[in-house]
C-alpha cells in the first residue's frame, strides 16, 4: 500500500510540475536569474517530499506548489509596472569591462573572483581581455562581451590577412597576488616582475587587479583595483 502511494503521488508531482512550467514559460530552463532560481529549487524540494512521504495528503504539497507558482508570476508581473522593483527583486545588469579596462569593484560587487571571471570570459571564447571593450554581467549570472574592434577575426579571414599564431597570455598576478606557477613557466623571477612593472613593495601588488604578460609581444596588461565604479 505505502509503494503504491509513492508512485501515486510521483505520477501526480511529476504532472503538476510540468504543467507549472508550461504555465511559467521556458525562461525556467534558460536563463534563471536570482528569483527563478529560488522558485526552483522550493519546487523540486516539494516534488521530492511529495513522492516518499505518506503521511501528509498529497494536494497539500499540490497547493504548496502553486502558491510558489504564483509568487513567481507576481514578480514577474510586478518587475514590468516598475523597473525600481525589478532591480530590487531580480537585480540588474552588472558592467565589468568598461572601454578595455577593467572594473574591479563592480567584479567584487558580483561576488566573482577575478578567476572566475576570466573563466567566464574564456566560455565565450575570450582567453585575454584585453580584447575585450565591453563586458556586462547578467541577472542571469552569465556575461555578455561587445569586442575590440580590432579582435574580431572574421575580419581578417575576409581580407585574407595572415594573423600570427594565437598564444595565451600569462596571468601573473591576480587579485593582488602574484601567480609564482606563471612566473615559474616564463622562466621569470618576482624581481624581474617588479622591475618590469616598476613596483618596490607588497603594498603595490595587492592593488593591482590583474595583470597579464604576452611574451611574444613583451608587453605588459596592467589593471588596478582602483578604476572607477560605474
């Protein structure tokens, strides 16, 4: 008998979300920005107790569900009568990169560590943001990168312009440490770093952002801490 409620009640879960998220639309399984995520997460939960628990009639988490439902339809509904909520509830688009240089505070702001943004640049195929003019972080928790002019390819392909071969910079320092595997791999020592980067002490280091080295151009890409917020 308690088998046969159990798969009673996941037959029933398992339909009733699926109609929830018909009714929600596909913004659900695209791109969940801070309340989808929440909603989400609540209804899976009520779904799982649902399935395994006996004891608690089944449309009591029916109605749970539906009440989670409809709380996201209201936000929704309320973040497009007044942007001022919607900023409040959902949150808002988050610039990173503004005209190449880098914003380090609206980086901290997102709660990214300058690693897990370049990570994020390099899903979108940005392995040097140096490329990069412009990058917004979504509500979405993604990025969106607007290019240099000059680092777009297609551009040379169509000109039939031979490029040098492609080849990673190194980060040497990051979020005022310096890297010592990079600076092992250049071959490098940290007194030659700070001659470069004409840096006497600690203090400087630790406000530096980022800072990358391409050595086939010897040339440095330095970021502090201390731009602008915007």
């Amino acid at each position: 008998m308690e088998i046969g409620k159990v798969i009673f009640n996941s037959v029933i879960s398992f339909f009733f979300l699926f109609i929830i998220a018909k009714i929600m639309g596909k913004k659900q399984i695209a791109q969940l920005d801070f309340i989808d995520y929440i909603i989400g997460i609540s209804l899976g939960s009520i779904a799982a107790q649902m399935s395994f628990d006996t004891e608690i009639p089944f449309y009591y988490f029916l109605i749970a569900m539906a009440v989670f439902a409809l709380l996201e339809i209201g936000v929704s509904l309320i973040g497009r009568k007044s942007m001022f909520l919607k900023n409040v509830i959902i949150g808002k688009p988050v610039i990173l990169v503004e005209d190449g240089k880098l914003l380090y505070k609206n980086i901290k702001k997102t709660k990214l560590t300058i690693n897990e943004f370049l990570s994020l640049c390099r899903e979108k195929d940005y392995f040097n943001i140096n490329d990069i003019a412009y990058c917004i972080f979504e509500t979405s928790g993604k990025i969106s990168v607007l290019p240099k002019s000059g680092a777009t390819p297609v551009v040379a392909e169509n000109l039939d312009i031979k490029l040098p071969e492609a080849t990673l910079s190194s980060d040497l320092i990051l979020d005022g440490k310096v890297v010592d595997a990079a600076l092992e791999d250049l071959n490098k020592s940290i007194d030659w770093l700070y001659d470069k980067l004409n840096i006497r002490d600690e203090q400087q280091i630790s406000e530096i952002a980022l800072a990358t080295y391409d050595e086939n151009k010897n040339v440095f890409y330095v970021h502090p801490k201390n731009q602008p917020e915007v």
